[in-house]
C-alpha cells in the first residue's frame, strides 16, 4: 500500500509540472499571438499553440481534480492503516515485552538455508543498540583460550534473534568472537555464531545436526549442551508456520540447584536409612503398615518377640504381636489420632506386660511395643508393700492415723477405731480432720480446753507449719493419759500416733514412790550403802555411808571416782588393797560377776564389814558394817550367820531385781526394737535394718538367758512346782521341731523325728518338757557342721520313757564330758559361745520329774543326750527335796 501512495504522488507531481509547462507556454503564444498579423503562417501556429494550450490547462486542471479526489481517499485508507499499524505494533510491544521478561532467547530460521533472515525490523534494530552496549558487560573479557576455526560461520545461516538484550548477550555471548567480524569471504559473523564457537566440539555438532534435521524435516529436539567456560544450556526446536524456532535458556544455576537438591536428597535417604537401621537396632519392637494396615515392616526386636526368624517370614505369615494390635490400628487409622493400650502378651516365650502404641502416619500407621514388665511388677510390689504396712499397722497396739494434704483421712488402723470410739462408717467417708476433731470433743476424747476453736486452729496450722515431730500428753476427762505424736508425712499431710499410756505414767509415779521409799530406807539404815556405776564413779549412797567412813559432803558431790572416796578413806585404812580389790570388782567386765563382802580393820580400831553386789544394770552395790561392838566370841558365828543372810539376802535380791529391773526394761527395748525393724516410724536404710536385727537378736538371747537363770535360781529356791498332766509325747517332739526348723534350716541341718505314732501318753509338764526338748536341739544345732542331721527319738521302756537328741557334729572331747551339764560351762574349742545353761537347765527340769540324762559322745561322730522320765513325774515338791 506504501508503494502505491509513492506512485500516485509521482504521476501528480508529474501532471501538476507538465501542466504548469502547457500553460507558460500557452501564455507566450498570447503574448506572440498579439504581435502576428492576422493572415500569415504565424497565425496558423499560434492557433496550434493556443489549441495546445488549451488542452494542457484543460488536462492540467483534470489531473488537479482527479488528484484532488484521489488525495481524500488516500488521507483515509492512511488513517485506516495507521489505525491497523499502532494494533500490530502494541501487540508486538506486548510480545517482546513477554520475551523480554523471559531469561531466554529465540532463534528463527525462515527454513532456507541459502538466504539469513535480515535484522531490517524495528525491534532488530533496537536489539542491535542495546547489544551495543550489554554485550561488553556481560561477555566480560575474551577468553584467550577460545579459538575460532577456519570456518567460523555455521552451515544454518543468520538467525532472527528474539529476546531482551541482556538476556541474548548472557546466553548468546559465551564465544570470544566480536560482532561484526567479517570472514575471508567478506560475510559477517553473527551473534549465533559467537555462541556456537564458544560451546564444546561434541555439543556444536550435535546442536548444528539437530537444527538442520528441524530445518529440513521439521523433526522437534531437546538437547542440553556446554560451553567450553563450564555454563549449561537448554536447546529445544520446534517447527512453527514453515519456520525452524529454537529456544535456547542458560540452565547453569538449574544444574546447580539440581546438584544441591540431588545432595539433600542424598542427605535425607542417607538419614532415612541410618533412621531405619536405629528402628531396627531398637531394644522393643518397632513396625510399620500400609493403608490396608497389613504389616509393611518390623526392626528385629518385632521378629524375635513373635519367634520368627526373617523380616520375610513376618511379612508372608502377618505374625502379629497381639491379636487386638491390628483392631488397635484400626482406630488410629480412623479417629488420626495416637492410640495406645496397656496390656499383658505372650513375648519370646515369656509373659510380659506392654504398652502398645499406634500412631497414624502418611499411607498407614506406625507402632510401638514399651516393656513395662518390670514397672508392673514394682507396682504389684509396691502394692503388696502397702497392703503389708497397712496390714501391720492394724495389728499395732498403737492407734494411727494419717492425713492427707487436703487435710482428709487417708488411713486409720484398728487401735484407732477402738481408742476413739469412731465408726468405721464414717471413718471410711475421709472426714476432715477439723470434722474429727468435732467428733471427739462430743466423745471426750479430747483435753479438755478454755477455747476450743483457737485450739482447732492451732492443730490445722500444722499441715503449714509443722517441719519437725511433735510431741504432746493429752489427759482426756475419763483420767485417761494418751502420749501424741504428730509428724510430716513424707507424701505430704500429717502422720498422727496415739498411745495410751495412763498404765504407764501410773507405773511411773508408783515407781517414783517406791524410789521415794528406798531413798528414806537407805537414808535410815544403820548400814552405810554406796552404788557405783560401771566407770567407777559413786551413782548413790546413804548417810551411813558417809558417818561410817567420815566424808565430808564436799568429797560426795559431783559423783566421785572411787579413786578419790578411797583416797579421802585412806587415813583410817591400815592398807589399799581392799579398796583396789574393791574397784577392781566394781569396774570388772567380766560377765561372771559376783556377790562379794569381806572386812577390813581400820587404823581407829573399828572393824568395817563390806560386800559387793552387782546389779542388773551393771552397776554395783557395796555396802559398809561397823561390826566393832560384837562380841569376839561371837565373831565367827556372826559373820558365818551374816554372810548366810546376806547371800540370801542377794539372791532375793538379785532375783528380784532381774525380774523387775531387767526383763521389764528389756521387754520395752525388744518392743521397740521390733517396731522400728519392721519401719512403723519410717523407712531404714540397709545399715539401721541391720544394727535393729542385732538388737533383736541380742535382745533375744538376753532374755533367754535372764529365762534361765530365773529358772535355775526358782528350782534352787525350790520354788518350782511342775503343772503335771497327761501329754502326747509325739506332739510335743512335733511342736519343739517346729521351733528350731527355721534356724536349722538357715544353717543347712535336717531335721529327723524318730518316734512311733502309738507312743503311750507320759505324765509330765508340757511346757518344762518343751523347754527341755528346744535346749537340747538349740545345742545340738550349734555345734552340728552344715549337711549335717539331727534326730529327735522316742521310745517306751517298761515303765520308763526314753527321749534322746542324736547329732551329727564333732562331738565332745572326753574332758568335757564329766562337766558339761554343770553351770556356765563350755564345750570349748568348736567356735561356738554360750552362757553354758542350757545343758544344766535340761538336767535340773528332768531332775525335777525325776529322772536323769545321759550322755553318750565320741569326737567326730556326734552326740547323743538321752533324757530318762519316769511314767508319772514327781510333784515340784517332791523333786525340790
């Protein structure tokens, strides 16, 4: 259309100038035609010029009219154009615009091989000025090392370039060629040409085949290829509207971030695996399932707890670890949720108790098997230990109860049921401890108090403040004393304790009277009497004793030594030796003390008779007996008849103060003794459970032997009387094997009983004969080697029944044989200790039925004592005598 407008403005310039010659020339002629003559030959040519003309102002003025009306279709068409050209042109701004923002480049090939596509465009020429300037930016220096062949140009001739200019200088520019570079054929090298040089040999050649192969049959290709300064591209060529495109992109920084995911990919399985193979390692079982919740994986902790032996082998037979497992799953799966369960399971042959976990995960669940075995069986334990405790504690004589910290009753016992006279009913609703304390002031089991409320304030304060024990003496209206203890609970709240002890503070003051009495006795006596503990200083004395020997109080205060009383003595004392003999007694440790009196002569003349009496707290008594006004004649008999009573007087003495002063404190010491062993007050550690069994056993063993000595010193007396009656002789070695199978057992000994089941009943003491019975195998097991046996036998002989204790130990030495039943005596040498009264007290109870024993020993094969009753035992009475 642009052609056609440069015609027809030609041909109108054109007829506008010969018009404009026709009518100069036409003017001329008028003017010539004005000087002819009218009849000549100039005549006739100026009517031919005029014609002429004419004519061209005639043909003048149709072309102008002509060209005028041409020129107002042609203002149209050109505006109609315009109008189709500012489309074009803004949908080809929005194109290059899109292939601008786009880091790549598009090359376009008309498809002939012979003739480039020509850069004559607009856009081609703005891409050129801007290459002008980015290319030198980004191309960065030549490379030295790029070199161009003999034949720089490639064989698909000049591309049409598409694309920003930056974006073809960044992707385009990777050769060490110039634009604009000729050859030796005079033809221009392009941009596409840079590139191709600067690209690996393999990577051109294959690019130059894969556009001619576009080019000619139109087949598409994807190739990455790379430059000789190690940058990436992405060829892909495509035919479109009988042209070959190619669109080439830099994926330099794609294959970077292709290397870092393909690294972090590496990373995650290599923790994937290493994740997998600690599930495996896992000391409890670890599984996996799929969306069907069949079983997909198990560690080897799984396979050993269903006795498989391969992964495989679990996975082909479905072995669950529980037949409720799968249901279990099930739920996680639905509710997405964990779901666990506590439960008991046959495991490796063993029955144990799990905590069985599933937890929902991506196309399945995820499970886990916790042993809590052991921690059940702490709690079953722990529960068993409480149970005791609890049950322990109901059978103590000492009412408890314990509060909880919200102050509510959580525990009680028995005692405190029937010390309070509360219900079990109620007690079992937890009341406060401010309700209970209500209840009792309407019982009267409460003190007595002037306010009560700010009382009751006082005991809820404890739960804050009490850090310690606390101990009290309540005394109730109906005269009954009880001894509290309030302590922290270890958990929390208070632990009270309620003792009645009205008997004891009876006791107590009894006692406190009867020491009153003794006090103004020994304060009245005539005798001088002096008490002196076990490290030798004076505990007690009386009046008498200091007029008899002249002390002055000075000398008595403070509890003297009996170095310093002796010395102040020492005046009217001819000689020391008594008084050393004396201390000597007094601080012995022996534990064969004995009574002891004497007399000394003093320096004034007098004579001074003095004993020695230990007592049961290892203390002695000494007593001083001016005896100067006796009668010499008498002397003797005197001091024989003194020393009669006296030794009387000691036994009784000492009986007595063995059965009050010392079976009843040591009673009070193995009550408490088995109290704390068995942790009523609080826990003990492995050393104080330790020391509280020796005391125990200690304890024990005293007993016994203060028993013994009660016994041997009541038949002395010929206090003992036999309760006789009719007895099974069987029954009785049964029960005394009873006694002793615990410490027989303990020390490796069997235990034989030899006595037949139709034994004819005896007439004998019960009680004496078990005491008999037990004393003989307690020795027997003392002196029999672990492995070793003892036989309990009996058997009827006329009218005599033979009872015998037969062992298989060492045996006793011919030496010891003739003493063994006498007091306080000793096999010796085997290792084993005893205060030596078991054997006598044997003798003396069957002595007392009696008969007799025998013995009947040889070292290294044992020992056989035989005890000889009679049918009918004697009475007391008769045995005494």
């Amino acid at each position: 259309m642009d052609k056609r407008t440069s015609t027809v403005k030609k041909l109108w310039k054109q007829a506008s100038a010969m018009a404009l010659v026709l009518s100069c020339i036409g003017l001329e002629n008028a003017s010539a035609w004005q000087a002819l003559p009218e009849n000549g030959p100039g005549w006739t040519f100026f009517l031919i010029n005029a014609v002429v003309s004419v004519l061209a102002i005639a043909f003048a003025i149709g072309v102008t009219t002509l060209m005028l009306h041409r020129g107002v279709n042609h203002r149209k068409i050109v505006a109609k154009l315009r109008g189709r050209l500012s489309e074009k042109e803004g949908k080809l701004f929005w194109t290059q615009s899109i292939l601008a923002a786009d880091p790549q480049v598009v090359l376009v090939w008309d498809g002939s091989e012979k003739a480039p596509i020509p850069l004559e465009d607009d856009f081609a020429a703005d891409l050129a000025e801007e290459l002008a300037e980015e290319v030198p930016l980004l191309m960065g220096p030549t490379q030295p090392d790029l070199q161009m062949t003999e034949q720089p140009f490639s064989p698909l001739g000049k591309p049409k370039i598409l694309g920003s200019a930056r974006a073809v200088s960044s992707v385009l520019g990777v050769g060490a060629i110039e634009p604009g570079t000729r050859s030796g054929k005079n033809r221009e090298v392009s941009i596409f040409d840079i590139f191709l040089a600067g690209l690996q040999r393999a990577d051109k050649s294959r690019l130059v085949s894969a556009i001619q192969t576009l080019k000619v049959e139109g087949q598409r290709f994807v190739l990455e290829v790379s430059a000789q300064n190690g940058r990436s591209f992405r060829a892909e060529g495509l035919p479109a509207g009988g042209k070959a495109v190619v669109w080439l992109r830099d994926i330099s920084h794609e294959d970077q971030s292709v290397r870092d995911l393909a690294r972090e990919r590496d990373v995650v399985l290599e923790e994937k695996d290493q994740f997998i193979e600690l599930l495996d390692h896992a000391p409890f079982p670890v599984w996996r399932r799929d969306r069907t919740l069949a079983l997909r994986w198990a560690n080897r902790a799984y396979i050993r707890a269903v006795d498989e032996a391969s992964l495989e082998a679990v996975l082909a037979k479905g072995a669950e670890l529980d037949a409720a497992d799968r249901k279990l799953a099930m739920e996680a799966a639905q509710t997405l949720d964990t779901i666990s369960e506590r439960r008991y399971v046959v495991s490796g042959g063993k029955r144990r108790y799990l905590e069985i976990k599933e937890v929902p995960v991506k196309d399945g669940t995820m499970g886990v098997a916790i042993d809590m075995t052991h921690l059940d069986e702490a709690q079953n334990m722990l529960q068993r230990h409480i149970d005791a405790h609890a049950e322990t504690l109901n059978t103590l004589a000492t009412a408890v109860a314990i509060f909880g910290a919200d102050k509510k009753l959580a525990y009680y016992n028995q005692a405190y049921v029937d010390l309070m006279g509360l219900s079990d009913e109620w007690l079992d609703q937890a009341p406060l401890e401010g309700e209970v304390l209500e209840r009792l002031r309407d019982k009267r089991r409460l003190p007595e108090q002037a306010d009560f409320p700010a009382w009751k304030r006082s005991r809820l304060d404890l739960y804050a403040n009490l850090l310690g024990e606390q101990e009290e003496m309540w005394h109730l209206p109906d005269n009954a004393t009880l001894r509290v203890i309030v302590r922290p609970h270890p958990l929390g709240g208070l632990i009270h304790l309620y003792e009645d002890v009205t008997d004891h503070v009876t006791l107590e003051s009894n006692y406190n009277q009867l020491i009153s009495v003794q006090s103004e006795t020994l304060d009245n006596l005539s005798e001088g009497v002096a008490v002196f503990g076990t490290d030798g200083r004076l505990k007690l004395h009386n009046a008498a004793f200091a007029q008899i020997w002249k002390l002055e109080d000075e000398v008595l205060a403070g509890e003297p030594d009996l170095d310093d009383i002796s010395r102040a003595c020492a005046p009217l004392v001819e000689s020391t030796d008594q008084w050393s003999a004396l201390r000597k007694r007094i601080t012995s440790a022996d534990s064969e003390r004995k009574n002891f009196s004497d007399q000394m002569d003093r320096t004034d003349g007098t004579i001074i008779a003095y004993g020695a009496v230990p007592l049961p707290d290892g203390a002695t008594l000494t007593s001083f007996l001016d005896i100067t006004d006796s009668m010499q004649i008498e002397r003797a008999l005197r001091d024989r008849n003194e020393a009669l009573e006296a030794a009387d007087r000691i036994k009784s003495e000492f009986v007595n103060h063995v059965s009050y002063q010392l079976r009843t404190p040591l009673n009070s010491i193995i009550g408490f003794s088995e109290m704390i062993d068995q942790q009523i007050f609080g826990p003990l550690n492995d050393k104080q459970q330790e020391y509280t069994g020796n005391i125990l056993e200690a304890s024990g063993e005293l007993l016994s032997l203060i028993d013994d000595i009660l016994d041997l010193a009541t038949i002395d007396a010929g206090g003992m009387v036999l309760d006789v009656e009719e007895i099974e002789l069987r029954e009785v070695m049964e029960s005394a094997l009873r006694l002793v199978h615990k410490k027989a057992h303990d020390a490796g000994i069997t235990l034989k009983l030899d006595c037949p089941r139709d034994l004819l009943p005896i007439q004998a003491d019960e009680r004496r004969l078990k005491q008999i019975l037990f004393n003989l195998l307690t020795n027997a097991i003392a002196f029999t080697p672990q492995g070793g046996a003892i036989t309990l036998g009996a058997r009827r002989v006329g009218a005599e029944a033979r009872i015998w204790v037969a062992d298989t130990g060492s045996g006793i030495e011919a030496k010891f044989q003739p003493t063994v039943f006498d007091r306080f005596e000793n096999r010796g040498g085997q290792g084993n200790r005893g205060a030596g009264l078991g054997l006598s007290l044997v003798k003396s109870f069957v002595e007392l039925h009696g008969g007799w024993v025998s013995l009947a020993s040889e070292e290294g094969k044992g020992t056989t004592v035989t005890c000889h009753l009679i049918e009918r035992a004697n009475m007391g009475s008769e045995a005494a005598e």
